[in-house]
C-alpha cells in the first residue's frame, strides 16, 4: 500500500478536503478474548488533513462524511484514521478537522519549539520528552533550570512573539540537510522536515506550525519540577494560556472577596489569616488542656473501667487524654471522639491488661477498623454509645 499524502504538510490552515477511501477494516481487539464496547472501524486514505498522533503530539479529530474521527495514527507512512462507522472502499470521502483543537495544538507546538531552541542555545540543554495533549504541554529537559533562568527563558520567548518573526517548514535537499546544524538530527531514509524559526530554532518536525510567531499570542510557563535528574517544564501558548489566565483570575478575585482585600494583597493576607489561626490554635489546646485535666481530676483514682465520649478533639490532645486516665484506671480506659450518626475515632489504654481483648470486641461487633500493642490500640468504628459502652 501507497503511503499516504499528507495534505496538513502542504497547507496546515485547510481544515476540509476530499479523498478516496483505500481501506476500511473493523477495528480488532489488542487482547485476546478482550470485549469492543462499541464497533469502530480503520480508514486509510489517498491523502489526509488529519494530523495522526506522533512526535509526542495528539491525532486531529473531525469528520469523514459527517462520521466522527475519534483519533489518528500513523504506521510506515501509512495513516489511519479510527471512526465508529464504515465507509465504502473506492467511495470520495469529504474529511473536515476540528479547527480550533488543531490551532491550539500548532499554537503550543510552535511554542515550544521556540522555547527548546532557548534552552538549547542558552544553557545546552536537548528536549528529551514532549507531550502534547488537549490540556497539557509539558517538555522535559537533560539539565535543571532555576526559578531565574526560566524567568528568562520566558521573557525571550514572548520575545520572540512579539518580533511576530515568519515560521519555516521545508524538505531540504539531502546535500543541505546533511550540513545542517539541528536540533532532533536522526539518521533516516527519507525526506526530513525541517521547521526553523529564525535566531531561535531550527528542528525536524513533523507537525503543522502557525505561519509567524505573533499567532501564538503569549508562552507561559504553569509549572517545573525535578524529572529524571533533569526537568519538566508545563507551558501553555495562545488561547489556552488566556483561558488558564481566565480560570485563575476567577480564584483570585473569589480570595479577595472573601478576605477583604485587594487582589495584589491576597499573599500577606492569607499570611496574617494564618498568624491568627496558629494563635487561636494555640490558645484552644490550652483550653483543651485545662478541660482534660478537670475531666480526669473527676475520675476517681483506681477506677476499674473508663469510656468517655467526645464530640471533637484533635489527635494530640485524644491522645493525651488517654494516657492521663490510664494513670488512674485500674483496668482499661478509653475515649471515643465523634457521635453516633458520624462514627467515632477512638483510643483505649491500659497499664495492667491487654486492651486487645476489647478491640477484637469492638471489631466483632461493631466492624471497627484498627489495631495496637497490649498497652494501647486506636482506631475507628461505625456505632451508638450504648453499644461500645455494653463492651465496656
């Protein structure tokens, strides 16, 4: 079988075109015995729009005579589009793409090849991962950047934008290309494409770019982390960094509602929020404290068994509480924290017998969730007052 023409390398901003269907086979299972919940169905073409999945970025979607083209894939050069219907071998197809998940995709890929092309240029470091999905675009690096240097790598890339400079993809002849210093150099058998953007980067690609820099709007760097003893770098370009703007505007003016404050003051507000919360934290277990203490000072010294019931407590101050009684109890005590309807967290204790015995009773009975040493166990359980006290 021929392979198939690629119409998006001619024209990337065509977004219908007519075809003649070549193959069309039932889509088999990957495993044996494995269930297809719905039919779906392989298409090739004599020539294509559809951008299969490949270099790290997602297939086009669309249509094929109004039948949805769920994803594309590319094998020998031979490109296979999946649908959930049949269309007639010999039959002329009219393709459509969806446009505005394709110029998305054109936007973050011409963006990142400006930004690789930095990295590379400024500090040696080769992109060594690319993925491009419908939400993230992440690039992973060989070598670590600090918050400064990506700061920079940022401004010059929307540099570059703002230079609106012309993007570039041609098919060198083979004498040129082997000259041809860029980023990505493989050896292969066939044409190579190549997408330069002039004093930024020059790089085999096989996918569609925007015309100029200046349709890609903004580059923002969302986030980097340690990867692999390198980093992996979170962009996203043009409409899905305005939109990603949108939605994190939204938050921030919903903080400065509720804090009273200035948008570009939500940071030290949030900061003394938490000041006031670490003192009135603080002055609570004092309280907290203070009540255990004249709880435990009612129990009578030698009590045999103990089981209390507290509507909330925090697990310090549960804790503390336990041990405290079980410096006065004879035999076992136990504080259970919650209510019936909400289950309860609990702690028993002892100093003389094996508390063990009453939690595989309470997991007996109740199915509580939760184990120990002989001195003290802990754990959680669905159940009414009456019932854990009958164990008791």
């Amino acid at each position: 079988m021929e392979k198939t023409q690629k119409l998006y390398d001619i024209d990337a901003y065509t977004t219908d075109f007519t075809a003649a269907v070549i193959s069309c086979c039932p889509v088999t299972p990957s495993k044996e015995g494995e269930e297809v919940s719905s039919p779906l169905y392989e298409i090739i073409l004599d020539q294509t729009l559809f951008f299969p999945e490949e270099g790290g970025q997602s297939s086009d979607t669309g249509t094929l005579n109004e039948v949805p083209v769920s994803h594309v894939k590319i094998e020998n050069g031979i490109i296979t589009h999946i649908t959930n219907a049949p269309i007639s071998i010999g039959e002329t197809v009219t393709g459509q793409i969806h446009w505005e998940s394709r110029y998305s995709n054109m936007q973050q890929h011409s963006g990142e090849h400006i930004m690789s092309g930095l990295i590379h240029s400024h500090f040696g470091y080769d992109n060594v991962g690319f993925h491009l999905g419908s939400q993230a675009v992440t690039l992973d690096f060989n070598g670590f950047l600090e918050e400064e240097q990506l700061r920079e790598i940022e401004n010059l890339a929307n540099e570059a934008i703002y230079r609106n400079i012309e993007v570039l993809a041609e098919y060198p002849p083979a004498q040129v290309l082997e000259d041809l210093n860029y980023r990505s150099k493989i050896e292969l058998n066939e044409a190579v494409r190549i997408v330069t953007i002039p004093g930024y980067d020059i790089c085999a690609c096989c996918a569609p770019h925007v015309k100029r820099t200046g349709e890609i709007g903004i580059i923002k760097i969302v986030d980097a982390i340690r990867h692999r003893g390198g980093i992996r770098i979170s962009i996203l370009c043009g409409n899905r960094a305005l939109e990603d703007f949108k939605q994190k505007q939204e938050q921030v003016y919903a903080v400065s509602a509720l804090l009273s404050a200035k948008p570009e003051l939500i940071a030290p507000a949030v900061e003394r929020l938490k000041e006031e919360n670490f003192s009135l934290r603080g002055e609570i277990l004092g309280l907290q404290e203070s009540l255990i203490q004249l709880k435990v000072s009612q129990i009578a010294e030698g009590t045999k068994n103990c089981c209390l019931f507290e509507e909330s407590m925090d697990s310090p101050a549960h804790r503390k509480y336990v041990n405290m009684l079980a410096e006065k109890c004879s035999g076992i005590c136990g504080v259970f924290v919650g209510n019936d309807e909400n289950g309860y967290r609990y702690i028993i204790a002892s100093k003389y017998e094996d508390v063990r015995t009453v939690n595989e009773k309470l997991k007996q009975s109740l199915d509580a969730k939760g184990g120990g040493s002989k001195e003290m166990v802990q754990g959680s359980l669905l159940g009414f007052q009456e019932a854990i006290l009958a164990l008791f």
